[in-house]
C-alpha cells in the first residue's frame, strides 16, 4: 500500500464518521416506518453511492449510539426466518437533529466547493 492509499483511507475514515450519522437518520426518516439493519444498510446502498461502502457492521454501533442520544427508538420483533430483529424508527428529536445537520452539512459543503473549484483540475 502507498502513502497515498494510507492517507485517503485515514480522510475517508475520518469524513465518514458524521456522514454515517447523518445518512442514517435521512433513511429512517425518508422511510416513514421501523426498519431493521439490514433494511437499512440496503437502502443505503441504493440511494447512498457508498455511504457505508460495503462496511454493514459498522452500521450497529451508529444506530446504537444514535439510539443512546435519544435520536432513534428501537424495538425488538420474533422473525419467522431466523433471529429477533430489531427495528429503529427516528424520533422526533432525531427530526430536528436531522435537519440541523442537513443544514450544517450543505453549508459545509458549499464552503469546501468553493476553495476547491479551480484549485483542482
């Protein structure tokens, strides 16, 4: 591996710890309705373009973590193909959050494609 893979795999991991977040909590509240992880990991990959790029796993400590500050509720259901599943649905503090990071997010956004544009090729 090169300095060069070494340096945008640390960028990536360190963009995507908010990013995750925010993708999250977008899903659950675009949905409308409880889903479990893998619903959720699924539907990132179709609309997400690699939010979570093939890391599922790391998807349950956010939603753990998301769920502790009160942003997600989750409840447990019995499946009939196997394990009990459980299933988030954002709160409405979650809503709030969510459009204040949508908010910070674009800002933030906008800034960093401004000192980009022409310095890049």
């Amino acid at each position: 591996m090169t300095d060069l893979d070494t340096h945008l795999r640390k960028f990536q991991k360190e963009l995507s710890a908010g990013t995750v977040s925010l993708a999250l909590l977008a899903v659950l509240a675009a949905g409308g309705e409880a889903m479990y992880g893998y619903q959720i990991a699924k539907q990132l990959e179709r609309v997400g373009e690699g939010v979570l790029s093939g890391k599922q796993s790391a998807l349950y400590p956010v939603l753990r973590n998301l769920e502790g500050s009160g942003l997600l509720d989750s409840h447990v259901e019995p499946s009939v193909s196997g394990p009990p599943r459980r299933y988030y649905r954002i709160t409405d503090a979650g809503r709030a959050v969510l459009h204040e990071w949508a908010a910070a997010w674009r800002a933030t956004r906008d800034s960093v494609d401004s000192v980009l544009e022409g310095l890049i090729p």
